[in-house]
C-alpha cells in the first residue's frame, strides 16, 4: 500500500485549519482517511473561544479513532459520535448554537478486505480509481447548486441556508448532520486508489480548469500530492492582480491531499 498525504496553509503566517490523518490498523487488514477543511468564519462573534484549527484537530483526531477502533459502526453514525464527542468538550465555554460555531467539512473513508465505504458533508473531493483506470468523482455539491444570487452576504448564507433544509450542511455542533451526509460502499475489488482534497486542492480544477476530475487524479498520481499543491499556488499567484478566476475569494486557500493506493 502506498499513501501519500499533504497539507499546506493558505498562509504562512496562518495556521492551517485543514486537518488530514491516514490510519492502518495493525491487523493489517484495512485502514481509513480522513480529511476535514475548517471553515474559516468572517470577523465578528462567533459564539465560541476556540479556534478552527482547534476544533478540526478534535474531530479529526475522535474520526480517526473511531474509524479504526470501531469498524463495527457505520461512517455516520462515527461522524455522529466524534460531533458530540468535541461538542462536549466546549459546549460549557461557548454557545454552540451559534451559526459560526466551529465547523468543518468531511470526507471520510474506510476499507477492509470486503468493501471501501466512504462519506462527504459539503464542499471537498473524494476520487476513486477503479481497475479499469476509470475516475469517479464523489461529491457533496448542494453547495454548488445553489443559486450566486443566495450566496451574497455572509448573514444572508447564515440565515437561510448554512447548516439548514435546502441550503448545505457542515459538521458543527449538531451530531445529526451526519445522516446528511453523502454516503457509499464499493466492493473492495473494485477500488485501485482514492485521492481526497479539501477545495483549496479542488481549485485546480473547479476554478484554475487545468484538467477534469481524471486529469487531477492522474497529476496527482504522477507528479504528487505535493505537486498538485504548488502548481495552485503557482495560478493563484498569476490570477493575484486580474482575479479572473478566484473573483472576490481569497487568494490563498488551505489545501489539503490525500492519496492511497491499495
């Protein structure tokens, strides 16, 4: 097996609230990833103390223990679980009601001998090889659909759609956002490899165009993780002046790179 992983802030002077983990049982027999993007709030009350790089490194550290320590589980009910397990650990200091409580998005994946199970909550990539060299790309895109128009002010996303029925979902405070979350489970024979990338990654081809779903994976498969990283750093330093691509988004994003192959 080779696993590759790479996080990167979007900023030097920034910590990264992107938070990634690969484990491998010692059994041998399986293992699990997990990539979360923190969601960096805008300036103002968030209700809480803690940083977002606290709350990823929380949640991220109860998924990978739970996906390894308790394979018995289905991946919502850990999402579940390691969502109440870090709300306890604040929710005497902080009002986790708050819409800008701490929050994350979440791919999670887990393989055995039998099968590879995987989950999304909002706006990161999971691709998929099969053996025939076919790349399927799993994504949680109810925030891509909406419409530009929903999206204009953080108090109109916050209001209307953040975290509710109709809007997108990310993991926060709530541990039943998990049966929100975009699920599957694929014949372990039929899986050769798994990429996973926070949209800091994604940028190379959800904004950037350089390549389709199949190149991304490729590059990635060719050149590295760490490749993939800094060719984006590369077209976010050319798109800096113009913002053709990045328009009014930060210019800089955390990004994150996961690979595995079985």
């Amino acid at each position: 097996m080779r696993t590759e992983l790479v996080s990167e802030p979007g900023e030097r002077l920034r910590p990264n609230e992107d938070f990634a983990s690969v484990a491998l049982p010692a059994s041998g027999l399986g293992g699990a990833l997990v990539v979360l993007d923190g969601v960096t709030p805008p300036r103002g009350e968030t209700g809480c103390l803690h940083s977002v790089p606290w709350f990823t490194a929380r949640l991220g550290g109860a998924l990978t223990e739970l996906s390894v320590s308790s394979r018995d589980l289905p991946l919502p009910e850990i999402l579940s679980r390691a969502i109440l397990r870090t709300a306890e650990a604040h929710q005497s200091s902080c009002d986790l009601s708050h819409p800008r409580t701490p929050q994350a998005t979440v791919i999670l994946a887990r393989w055995s001998t039998e099968a590879v199970e995987y989950l999304i909550l909002s706006d990161s990539a999971l691709l998929v090889e099969s053996p025939d060299g076919t790349i399927t790309a799993h994504l949680d895109d109810r925030l891509a659909r909406l419409p530009r128009s929903a999206l204009t002010t953080d108090a109109l996303i916050d209001s209307t759609l953040r975290n509710k029925e109709g809007g997108f979902f990310t993991a926060a405070a709530d541990p039943t956002v998990a049966t929100r979350a975009v699920t599957g489970r694929l014949p372990r024979p039929d899986v050769r490899a798994l990429t996973a990338l926070t949209d800091g990654a994604t940028r190379w081809v959800e904004k950037f165009h350089e390549g389709d779903w199949r190149d991304c994976f490729t590059f990635v498969r060719k050149e590295g993780a760490q490749a993939l990283v800094d060719r984006v750093r590369e077209l976010e330093r050319a798109d800096a002046s113009a913002r053709t691509y990045l328009g009014r988004g930060k210019l800089h994003d955390d990004a994150t790179v996961v690979h595995v192959e079985f």
